[in-house]
C-alpha cells in the first residue's frame, strides 16, 4: 500500500517561514548600534504569524491523518497475522493426515480409514483399494496445496501491512517533529508581539505602579484592558472572561483591575484541556509580570504574588469557583 509523504509536499514552504521568522527574531541583534535595524511591528509580525499558523494548521491536519492511517493499517496487519495463523493451523493439519496416509500405504501391512490391505484379499479388491487411496491421497494434496496458496497470500498480506505500518510510522514521526518546531516559532512570535506592548501608567522606583482609574464601557483600568486583550489573544478563553463587578468584596473587580478567565460554566470542573489552558495563562501572567504591572494571580486554591515570586496554597473558600479551581484570576497595580 503505497502512501504519498506529507513531508515531502511541506517541506519546501515551512523551510522558507521557518527562515523568515528566524530572519525577524535575530534581526535586531544582528544590526551593530550605528546600523540598528527598526524593530517589527505588530502588524507585520501578525502577518507572519498568520501566515505560520496556516502552514502549522495544515501540519497538525496531516499528522493526525497520518495516525488515522497508521492505525488502520496495525489493525490490517493484526487480522492477517490471524488468518495466517489459521491457515497455518490447518496446513499443518492436512499435512499431518497425508504424512499418515502416505506411511499406511507404503510401509505395508499398515491399515487406516482408507485402506486396508489383507495378504487373503483377491487381487482385484486389493488393487481397487490401492487405486481408491491413491485417488484420496491426491484428494488431500490437492487439498494441502490449497491450504498451502492461502497461507502464502496472507502471510503476504501481512508483510505488506506491516511494511506499511511501519513507512506511516515514520511519516507520523516526521509530522510530530515539524509540527512541534512550527508551534515552537509561533510561540516566538507570539512572545515578540507580547514584548512590543508596555503597561501604561507610571512604574515606581520599587518596581510596583502608581494605580489607575477604570475607564469606559467596561470599567477596567487601561492596564487590565490590556493584560486581558492579550490573554484573549493568544489562549482564546472560550467560557468567557469577568472583570468589573460593583460588589464590595475588598478585592480588585470593583475597581477595575481583576479579571476572571473562565474555563468552564455554572462552576463546573474543567477539563483536562482546560486546566492546562489555565496553567498556560498563570505562567504566561509570572513571565510577563514585571513588564506589564501584574500584582498577583490566583488559580487552584493558590496564590502567586509580585512580591515574593512564589506560589502559596490558600484555605479552602469551598466549590470549585470560589478555590479558583475553574479559572485563573489576575489583578494589576
């Protein structure tokens, strides 16, 4: 079974992205001081990302087809490994029945079903039977040769498999590898775009921010209204995210600088998946911190502050929303 490689029709246009993101993220550190090159834009970066994001999407499709494949032809290889040794249980079977028949007429004196020779038979019997189990001997090698033919064709039928198990294993491995290098680029890009933007307000000499006052439609801070526009961006948050609230809980949502990203609905526990996304937000939240005046995150009954760079368990609050176990909660300065 023949199988065409992806890897050999996207070889070619994920070489040359992989080349020009590379170009985009060591150009500025190429330039000399008296030659700097201007730094990309966000726009010209997004560009790049989209473009990608394309070649990484088709990546991701022909992999998982590949391990479609993959499994279809184990699964091939497996039932003719079972018919080859049910054939080969009844050849050895046939072969056993004709050794016998053949050592009863041979050996003389010997009896079986087919024959059986009397040195007081008339002739003409004897020769009857004589030509009755040579005809029944050439029944079951007839036989023996068919059992033999059916053994061979799935025994080839079960190299063929397995041959092709093994060309789409490889081709399933090839994908993995370039699909995890173009998800390594994105994730640099998408880093360049998080490093163009600053948080806006004033930063103290002791590294906090002198705080803001919240803003339009949505009552956030301009500070928040950015953390949560780039959060957004890049991991989605498809329950939704809460920031303002009027209730006077001593918190930040009544001032505009808290948000929740949710990661399910009616405080139901997340998703393997979800849970992931959410340590994917609270260590992009560490990592970007100082940069753009994040204060502190809590998620999982935990609580990772600017101060002290370390996570905290909390009390138990009780159910899943109130312990923060079905979204990360960020505030800012």
């Amino acid at each position: 079974m023949a199988v065409a490689s992806p890897a050999g029709r996207r070889c070619g246009p994920l070489r040359a992205l992989t080349l020009t993101v590379i170009a985009v993220l060591v150009v500025t550190v190429a330039a000399t001081p008296g030659q700097a090159a201007p730094k990309p834009t966000v726009a010209q970066l997004r560009k790049e990302l989209a473009a990608l994001q394309k070649e990484s999407d088709t990546l991701i499709a022909d992999y998982y087809n590949g391990r479609i494949a993959h499994e279809k032809a184990e699964k091939t290889e497996k039932a003719a490994k079972a018919k080859l040794a049910a054939a080969q249980q009844v050849f050895d079977h046939e072969s056993t029945q004709l050794r016998s028949m053949a050592v009863a007429l041979y050996t003389g004196g010997a009896s079986n079903e087919a024959v059986m020779i009397s040195r007081t038979e008339d002739p003409g019997h004897v020769l009857g039977r004589l030509a009755l189990s040579r005809h029944l001997v050439d029944l079951q090698n007839a036989r023996l040769s068919g059992f033999a033919q059916v053994r061979d064709g799935h025994e080839q039928a079960r190299n063929e498999a397995a041959a092709s198990a093994e060309e789409l294993g490889r081709q399933v491995k090839d994908l993995d590898r370039r699909k995890a290098k173009a998800e390594k680029l994105i994730e640099k890009i998408r880093d360049k775009i998080d490093q163009l933007h600053q948080a806006p307000g004033v930063r103290r000499s002791d590294g906090t921010w002198v705080p803001q006052l919240p803003e339009g439609a949505d009552h956030v801070t301009p500070r928040m209204r950015l953390v949560k526009m780039l959060i957004q961006e890049r991991f989605a948050v498809p329950y939704g995210i809460g920031c303002y609230r009027a209730i006077q809980d001593g918190g930040e949502h009544p001032l505009g600088r808290a948000c929740d990203f949710m990661l399910s609905r009616g405080g139901a526990m997340p998703t393997a998946a979800e849970v992931r996304r959410g340590d994917q937000i609270a260590a992009w939240a560490i990592k970007n911190a100082k940069r753009l005046g994040i204060m502190y995150i809590i998620y999982r009954q935990r609580i990772w502050h600017a101060r002290t760079g370390v996570w905290r368990t909390m009390s138990d609050r009780g159910g899943a929303t109130a312990n923060h176990y079905d979204h990360p909660h960020i505030s800012v300065y």
